[in-house]
C-alpha cells in the first residue's frame, strides 16, 4: 500500500497541474467575462484588464420552480431574491463567444454569451421539460461580484454606496401589492475604484424583469417567467435576452444611459419638433389666438384637422384608448347586450359610434379574465375602484381589455384592436371625412404603461394565450400562468406606431414613470410626461422620463400649479432642466398668463432643439444639492440648466473642455441667474432659492435669447404687480 500511495502521488500532482480550460468572451473596449468549460462557473470579471473581486459563488444561471419549491405566497415588494437551484451545466467556446447549456428539475437553459463590439449580447430560453405541465419559475444570471464600496446608480445624477447587508434595485411598487415589483429603469449600474458594469434590459424586448445588486448574490437578472405549451411563437418555453457592457464610473448611470443611446439609436430617434400638449384646441383657439405664443404642437382630440390649424404646425393627433373600453354595463348584462336585438343596435353610450352590441361583442372577444376564469369585474377590489366612473345614478364601467391585434373573434363581431381600427385610428366616431387632406395628423395613447390601465395587472384568459409575443408570467397566489396585461397593450402599441411611422405619423403617450415605461418608450415620439404635472423638489419621475425618451419632446397637459400668478413664474421656471413643455391649468389662466408663456417657450424649444444629454460633463459647486444637467455639443453650442434645491445662494459651474471638445468657453446667463465672475472654464453664478437657471455656451443666439425673455417677463410681473 505505501509503494502504491508512493507511485500515485506524482501522478496527481501532474493532474492538479493541468491546466483548468476556461471559455472567455470580451468586449472590444475590454470588458470580458470568463467561464468554467466543466461547471459554466464565472471564474472572473475584469475591465480594461483590472480584475474584478468575486464573492466566492460560482454565478451564471440558477432557477425556482414556484410550485416545486413551496414558494408560491412568499415574495413581496422588499423580498430579497430566492437562493434558488443552480443549472448544473457547461460551457463552450463558440465562434462568438461562450455557449452555456443545462438543466435541473426539468427546467433547461441553453444560452449565448457573444461579443457584439462594445457590448456582451446574452440570449437563450428557458425550457419546461415537462411538455403537458404549465409551469412556475425565476430565472436567475448572477454574475458574482463583490462590489462593496461601489455605488449603485439609483437614477439620473443619484449614486447609493453600496453596504453589506444590503438590496439594491429600482422597482415600481404596483397599485393595490397584486404582486411583487418590477424594474423601473431598464438599465441598473455598479460604479467602483476604476471601473463600472451596467446590465440592460433592452427596451425593445419586453420581458418581466428584475435588476438587483445583493450578496451573495452579485449583480443578477431576474426574470418571472410561465411556461406552457398553448403559446404558439415559442411552446413550453420562454426566450430572454440582456446585456452587459461598461461604462464610466466618474458619471456612473449616467454613462450608461449614454452607451445605451449610442448603441442603439433607431430606439430614440426624434421626428417631431417640441412644443406643449394641449387638448381640444379646436374649442379654444378663438380666445387663445396664436398657438405660438404657448409653444402649443400637440393638439388631443378626436376630430379632424383644418386649415387653420395646419396653418400654425399644430398637430391633430386622434385620441385613442384600447387598453380598456367604457361600458354601460355590468359583466353579467354582457351577454344579453350582445344578442342580435333591435335595442342593441341603438348607439352606445361611448362607442364611439359604435350600436351597443358591437361594443358587447369586441368586449366579449378581448376582455381580460380573472382567476376566476371570468370577465374581470371593474367593481372588484383586484382592478380598483376607479374602474367604476360616473354617477351612483348613471354609472359606467371601465374594462380591461387585451387590444393584441391578432387575437380571434369566436362570439363574432370584431376584436378590441379591430374596433378601435373601425371606430377611432382612422375615423371620427366612426365615420369617414370627404377632405382627405386634413386627415388626423398623428396618433394619441391615453393611459399607456400604467395603473390606470391596469397595465400591471395579470389575465388568465387562455383563449388569448396561443396569441401572445412576448413570453407569460404567473400568479404568485396560485401558481397559474398569465397574460401581463402591460405586454398585450405593448403588442397594440407596437404594431400601431409601426404602421404609423410608416405613414409618416407621430405618436404621443400619457404615460408615467416606472411601471411598463421602458417598453413603452420606444413607441413614442412625444411623451407626456403626465397627465397631471406634482411638484417634486428632485424631480425623480422627471429624470425617469427624460432618460427613457432621451432628446425627444416631453411636456405636460394639465398642470394646477399654473392657476395662480404667486407660483406661476416658478413653476415655468422649474421645468427647464429637462426642458419639459409646462402644460396649463385652463383656458383662463393661459390667456391671463400669455407674456409667461412668451417668456419661457423660446427657452424651452432652445433646449429642445439642442438636445438633453445624460452626461453634463460640468460640476456644480457651492450650494446645496444642486445639479446641472446639459443640453446640446460643442459643434452647435451648450446650455447648462441648474437647479438649485435650497436658498438663495452663490455657486460655480465648473466645465470639463477636453470631454466636452471646447477650444474656448463664452458665458451667457438665458435666465435664473447672475454672472458674478467667469474664467477659462468656470462661471460664479447667484441664484434664487428653489430655481431653475439656464447658462448658454458658445451660443450666438444667447443674448437674444435672454433679451426677448427678459422682455416678456417684465410685462408678466408688471400685469401680476400686487395680485
């Protein structure tokens, strides 16, 4: 025995000398990642070849089975994530980078780690590997570092230091907790000594989605994925995709926002010049006069265009809401409703043009189920009570309704999609226009991505699973998989600006920040910021929309702060630093307000046209709390926009000449402040408290510019004097 021991012991120090292969993918500005060939563990992170501190788990893919792991009921909003089962696999080298393949509790993934220039491209399925069973799962990809000392970006110009014991992620919290949260920014960052990691979630493909920072864990995609064999596009199985790529960690979200524009610009690419929206122009043109004076471009209504209104560039775009339909009924009176009767056949209430039985049917035909496998109630406490809208006396009913345009009819009639075709997209209620020159101009989405369409909540409808396009979630009550809501209004969405942009028509949204903003986003080419402007002294909704449509229009339509002249003027100050149209209060206070909105709206189209950027590449000194965000490049000039969140103050912008490409810098003060003292590249301003200034750079239309608004409100605070 001791001269066999002696015989084995070169042997296996010749074995443990081996070499262990590895597959290891980079990306062209040196960012790689490595693996394991035997076990698919990441056994290293490096930028620009520094290599990253692990945490000591071997990352990659792991998965829950909600039913078969007991874990149905056990996650909320502030849950941290499951440890979960890690997908025994492999990996390979390919042509392109790294394939990994494996599977546990016949749940299998196969994906590909590939180097797509400046960024890691990771795309593969999750497969149930039990054909005839829905099922329940979390996909996990951990990648395993060790980040503490690091910062989290948690939004625009806002980094967290990352501590032990922490969870990190930026989730919206869903109306009424029907369940656990998702991501609110498709992009989340890690910024350290020297380095930065930014995981997306591209905007474009709409996944249910969670990016969290947490040990042991690392930095992890998690996705919430149902798995039957009724959808048809990918049966039993649910494809995901995401990327990997670095940034700077000195600007931290802000430069990913940045790559993630360059990388992909067909995603924000503007086609319609800024200005405000408005509702019902046609009805108040006669007291307001020239629209211009207001920066009024986006007009919501119903009607056609005219003359007039095509003589002042204001765009008609035609309202239209197929999330969800009004009806006069309650879910039991639906069927009668449908029935082929001489009473059904009278116009109904909001049809739009539209007899009652066509509205029952496309009801019918589209209306959200729930686990109850029934219409779902408006009057129920799963939707809201705001599903129920007018009087104790005369009420109507709002229902969720799956607008996918491909969806079947079995009780006849139309589909929602098809209604809205017929009735609203190309008509006025219903009916054609013989003046085909003054076709509407562009199109409106009210209530797109939010609560109050419901776009958070889940349909258990299978009838319209076989349909979907992107893959099906799942209750975390029961288990059973469902259609998010969100993505059939995303699927309308997608395919209606396809068809519009092929026509040359804009879109506009009333949306809001988190919920399905991300995937809304790319489908719009003005965004309502919302419907209802709230004051927030950091402008967090804000900056949430402002970085998901990136240069293209924002503006607000209804805005209460207005009403008065006492909070007026900061008001309409305020919103410059994300150049976001103001809205107005009524018709009274905009007319009452005219040398205002004179003031400001040139400012504001300035802005617009230069074009926000994420990165100011400029610091803000002095005073507390102030930013400074920037707007336009070197080749056409600069204005920088700071907001100054406490007292009145002195402060020093400070410019970066080399990331910016400046040869000189020629200060000018539009508005908001006072030029004390400049330098070569360095401003000392005095600002208000709690205001907005705006600092234009290498601008020959600056003085003008802050002439004329010098001018308008002079007159504003002449008229106001003592009010």
């Amino acid at each position: 025995m001791p001269r066999i021991a002696h015989l084995l012991l070169p042997l296996v120090a010749m074995l443990a000398a081996l070499p262990v292969w590895c597959a290891q993918v980079a990306t062209e500005d040196g960012f790689s990642l490595t693996f394991r060939d035997a076990d698919a563990a990441i056994t290293g992170v490096s930028v620009a070849g520094k290599a990253l501190k692990l945490n000591g788990t071997p990352g990659g893919f792991y998965v829950v089975d909600m039913i078969g792991d007991g874990l149905l009921g056990k996650m909320d909003y502030h849950s941290c994530a499951f440890p979960g089962t890690r997908v025994v696999a492999t990996a390979r080298r390919s042509p392109t980078g790294v394939v990994v393949q494996g599977q546990v509790n016949d749940l299998w993934v196969r994906a590909r780690i590939e180097s797509r220039g400046q960024y890691l491209a990771i795309t593969g399925d999750l497969v149930n590997l039990r054909p005839k069973e829905d099922r329940a799962a979390i996909l996990y990809f951990r990648l395993p570092v060790d980040a503490t000392g690091a910062r989290w970006g948690k939004t625009i110009g806002v980094e967290e230091p990352v501590r032990p014991g922490h969870r990190y992620i930026n989730a919206t919290e869903f109306h009424q907790a029907y369940r656990p949260g998702m991501s609110r920014l498709p992009v989340a960052t890690l910024s350290g000594d020297g380095w930065g990691i930014s995981m997306v979630q591209p905007m474009d493909v709409p996944r249910f989605f969670r990016i969290t920072y947490e040990q042991p864990y690392g930095l992890q995609m998690e996705y919430e994925f149902g798995l039957s064999p009724i959808t048809w596009k990918f049966r039993n199985r649910a494809p995901f995709q995401f990327l990997l790529f670095r940034h700077n960690p000195q600007w931290g979200l802000r430069s990913a926002f940045e790559r993630y524009y360059r990388l992909f610009p067909e995603l924000f690419r503007k086609v319609v010049r800024d200005g405000m929206w408005i509702d019902d122009w046609e009805g108040k043109r006669s007291r307001l006069g020239d629209p211009a004076d207001y920066g009024v471009v986006f007009n919501e209504t119903g009607n056609w265009a005219d003359e007039e209104q095509r003589s002042h560039d204001v765009l008609s775009m035609v309202y239209i809401e197929p999330w969800c339909d009004h009806i006069e009924a309650t879910p039991d009176r639906i069927p009668a409703m449908a029935e082929d009767t001489p009473e059904n056949h009278k116009e109904a209430r909001f049809g739009r043009g539209a007899d009652l039985r066509t509205n029952a049917l496309q009801l019918l035909n589209s209306a959200v189920y729930g686990p109850d496998g029934k219409i779902l109630d408006p009057r129920t406490a799963a939707v809201g009570g705001f599903y129920v809208e007018g009087t104790a006396d005369n009420p109507y009913y709002r229902y969720l309704t799956n607008p996918d345009p491909e969806l079947p009819t079995p009780f006849g009639g139309m589909n929602r999609a098809q209604k809205i075709i017929a009735y609203d997209l190309y008509t006025s209620w219903g009916s054609q226009t013989d003046q085909h020159q003054y076709e509407k101009d562009g199109i409106y989405y009210d209530s797109i991505g939010a609560a109050w369409a419901g776009n958070h909540i889940q349909s258990f409808r299978r009838d319209h699973m076989p349909y979907v396009d992107f893959p099906l979630t799942f209750d975390h009550k029961t288990g059973k998989v469902t259609i998010t809501h969100g993505f059939s209004c995303i699927e309308f969405l997608r395919w209606c600006t396809t068809q519009a942009r092929n026509d040359g028509r804009p879109t506009m949204g009333n949306a809001s920040p988190g919920y399905f903003l991300p995937f809304v986003a790319p489908y719009l080419d003005m965004g309502g910021a919302e419907e209802n402007y709230q004051e927030e002294a950091d402008f967090a909704g804000l900056k949430e929309v402002r970085a998901l449509m990136y240069q293209k229009p924002l503006s607000y339509l209804n805005n209460r702060y207005l009403a008065g002249p006492a909070k007026a003027e900061s008001v309409m100050d305020s919103l410059l630093i994300y150049a976001c149209h103001p809205g107005a209060a009524n018709v009274d206070q905009m007319v009452s307000q005219r040398s205002l909105y004179r003031a400001y709206v040139p400012i504001y189209q300035a802005l617009g046209a230069a074009g926000w950027e994420p990165v100011p590449y400029a610091r803000v000194s002095g005073g507390q709390g102030a930013w400074v965000e920037r707007f336009g490049n070197a080749g056409r000039g600069l204005f920088f926009a700071i907001r100054n969140p406490g007292q009145a103050c002195e402060l020093t912008l400070t410019l970066d000449p080399k990331a910016l490409g400046l040869t000189k810098a020629s200060f000018t003060a539009v508005t908001g402040c006072a030029v004390k003292s400049s330098g070569r590249w360095s401003v000392h301003l005095a600002m208000p408290a709690r205001w907005t200034a705006v600092v234009a750079v290498n601008r020959a239309d600056a003085k003008a510019l802050a002439a004329a608004h010098q001018h308008e409100l002079a007159v504003w605070r002449a008229a106001t004097a003592g009010r």
